[in-house]
C-alpha cells in the first residue's frame, strides 16, 4: 500500500530544496570580480589548526611560510592571523559545522590554511552536524577544488578542477527517508555553477600554456545532470579555440589514471564534485598518497587551502601526532603563495617538498617513532628551501 503521507512529505521537502538552489543560483549569476590580490596590504592569511593531528602539522608549515615571506610581513604587505575554534569539541557544543564567531573570523581574511577537521558519521559519538569544509565552501562560495599531482620522471603533470559547491555534496544532509524501504538523496547540477568551474579549468590551461582539457562525467547514463555538465563544456571550449578538449567516463578515466601507456596524455581535468573527491585520491595515492598532495578551494572573493586528509584522530590517541606528515599541508602552502601572487615562493617550497620528500628522503616520515617527525621534517624543508643548492637537487630529481 502506497504511504500518501511519506509522499507528500517527501514532496515538500523536495520543494525547499528546489527553492534554496534555485535562489542559489541567482546569487551565482551576479557574483563579485576575482580578488586583485596585488592591491591588497596587507594580505591576511588565515592559519586554521582544526581537529587532530591538524595543529601539529599546521604549526610546521607556519613556520615554513613565515620563514619564505618574512620580508613580506615585515614590509606590511602579508599579514599571518591565528584563527581558534574550528575544533570538533566546539563545533559539537554550539551544534554548528562552523561556529558563528568563527566564521566572522575566517571572513576577515583574504586566504586561510587550513588543517583537517573531523566530520561527525553515525555511531561515533558526535552530533549529526554538516562537514565543516562542506559550510565553509558554501558560505565563502569556494567552487573550484584544485588538486595538482605532479611525478616529473613518470611525465605525469595532472591539474584537478574539481566543482566544490554542487553534485550530491551540496545537500547531503538534507535527504529523506521516504519510508523505512526508500530512501532518496537529491543531486545538484547547475548550468552557471558548472560554467564557471569548466571556464576556470580552460582558463588554467590556457594561462600555463597546457593544450587540452579532460571533461569526466558519467553522462551515457546520468543523463539530465551529467549531461548539462557535458554539453557546457562543448560551449565553453569555444571561447578557447587553442585547447582541444574530449569527454570521458568516471569508470574507465579510474582504469587510465593507472595506465601508464595512457596516463601521460592527461592535462587539466574537470569534474563535477563527487567525481572529484573519487578520482584526485586516487590520483593522490599515484603520487604517493593522501598525505603528498595538497589542495586548493577558490572562489572569487575568499580561497582556502588544506590537506586532503583527515585527522587521524587514532594518531592522537595512540600519542604519535608529533609523527604525523606535513607534506600535504605544505603543497597545500605552496599553492596559496601562487595563487596570492607569490608564483616564485611557491615554487620554491614545492620543489623543496619533491626533493625532501620523494627524491632524497634523508629524513622519512612513517607515522610513528621508526620516522623522523613532523618539527624534523619542517626543519628538512626550511633547510632546503633556503639553500641555493635547491636548483641543483630538484634537476637531479627530474633529470632535466
């Protein structure tokens, strides 16, 4: 017998999620310019620590940073904030993903760094409150997620734009379960949303002289949202007549990431939101793992970038966070500075990561004390990103 209660229950919070996304994306289409950050003084940087193992690794990149931009900071023109209470412990007392007056916090900035924050899941004892990452991207309209992956010997050179904002991220919590036998959870695709992350990827390609662009979609069988993502990118790839661009399949691009004979013919690629989430972890663990690869939020007016980690709250239990890996949280770093206009500093400190990290390796990060740890790391990385020798070593890396 058909539940007509659940039904129109089930329809009527359908229809707030219509009405909420359909205001979103009018909001969307009279958005601000991109932030000119070389007007700015100073440039605010935001240091988030978050839960776990994420101040121990926080503090070390910090102090990496503070070393490359020192003369910045003392000019006026970047200015390091400390911002508290984006811990679980907080989060789980005021009931809010990200407190109000934290939040305030974070909007003061122009950019923040930000370490891993737990996302409560059921039965692990903390209340049912929305990802944290998921609040701050929606509120700070963070829409493109970008993740490089970079292994020079392999000729691997990967550039992730991930869409942030949409897909079935953007109201995960908000499903219903119809009746005890159905539950439904709604997906999200926009036709401005999708245009701004598809433009933001050709526009990467374009600007740093890349010639192709990877569209990942399922749209042979997800047809009505999986293929207006298609069908915006074949018009936007009109606006690049230098940049060819194909369409392919989340199933088989899983299969040709591990491809060697295929992989290197991969650029840029672009993706609606849990595509993404799926495929730059596995392109992470080519590199080396989760914890080598750094990540990038944008929108237009505020960025944040983090690990793409979690917080390995069994490190802390077990007492091994000092042992926990800054790697990720310093690519991370790296890709602040560029995108804040310090194209030459993150280059720097991105090198030194490859060089310290993948290439010599005098000082080995295992997660626990058989490893060096994570200060002893940082101090490798401050070493090396300020001696001259860093070109040297990194043409010994890549052999070029």
């Amino acid at each position: 017998m058909v539940d007509t209660k659940a039904i129109e229950a089930a329809k009527e919070q359908f229809g707030k999620v219509l009405e909420q996304q359909l205001e979103r994306v009018e909001r969307i289409k009279i958005e601000a310019d991109w932030t000119d950050y070389s007007a700015l003084k100073p440039i605010v940087i935001g240091m988030i620590g978050g839960d776990g193992i994420g101040p121990t690794i926080s503090a070390a990149t910090q102090r990496v940073l503070e070393l490359l931009l020192k003369d910045h900071v003392a000019s006026g023109k970047v200015q390091f904030k400390t911002i508290e209470g984006l811990t679980i412990e907080n989060r789980a007392a005021k009931l809010q993903s990200i407190p109000d007056d934290v939040l305030a916090e974070i909007k003061t900035c122009h950019v923040t760094l930000k370490g891993p924050t737990h996302t409560p899941e059921k039965g692990d004892g903390w209340p049912n409150i929305e990802s944290a990452n998921v609040r701050m991207r929606k509120e700070l309209d963070l829409f493109a997620n970008v993740r490089p992956v970079q292994i020079p010997k392999e000729g691997i050179d990967w550039t992730f734009y991930r869409e942030n904002t949409e897909d079935l991220y953007a109201v995960g919590s908000q499903g219903v379960n119809v009746t005890d036998d159905l539950a439904i959870d709604f997906r999200v695709i926009t036709s401005p949303g999708s245009e701004r992350i598809i433009e933001a990827a050709f526009a990467h390609a374009k600007r740093t002289g890349k010639t192709s662009v990877t569209v990942v979609t399922k749209a042979n069988v997800v047809k009505t949202t999986d293929g207006k993502f298609l069908d915006i990118a074949a018009k936007v790839s009109e606006r690049y007549p230098g940049i060819s661009w194909e369409g392919w399949y989340i199933d088989i691009m899983t299969a040709k990431l591990l491809d060697p004979k295929r992989r290197t013919d991969f650029q840029v690629l672009v993706l609606p939101n849990l595509y993404g989430d799926i495929l730059t972890d596995e392109a992470a663990e080519i590199q080396g793992g989760v914890g080598t690869a750094g990540s990038a939020n944008i929108g237009k007016v505020y960025a944040m970038f983090e690990a793409i980690h979690g917080s390995a709250p069994r490190m802390v239990k077990e007492g091994r966070d000092r042992y926990a890996d800054p790697s990720s949280l310093l690519r991370a770093g790296a890709m602040l500075l560029d995108h804040i206009g310090f194209n030459d500093l993150g280059s720097k400190l991105s090198k030194a990561i490859e060089v310290c990290g993948m290439f010599e390796q005098r000082l080995k990060m295992t997660g626990r004390d058989t490893g060096a740890d994570c200060d002893e790391f940082g101090d490798y990385i401050l070493e090396t990103v300020a001696n001259p020798s860093l070109e040297e070593r990194w043409a010994a890396y890549t052999g070029v």
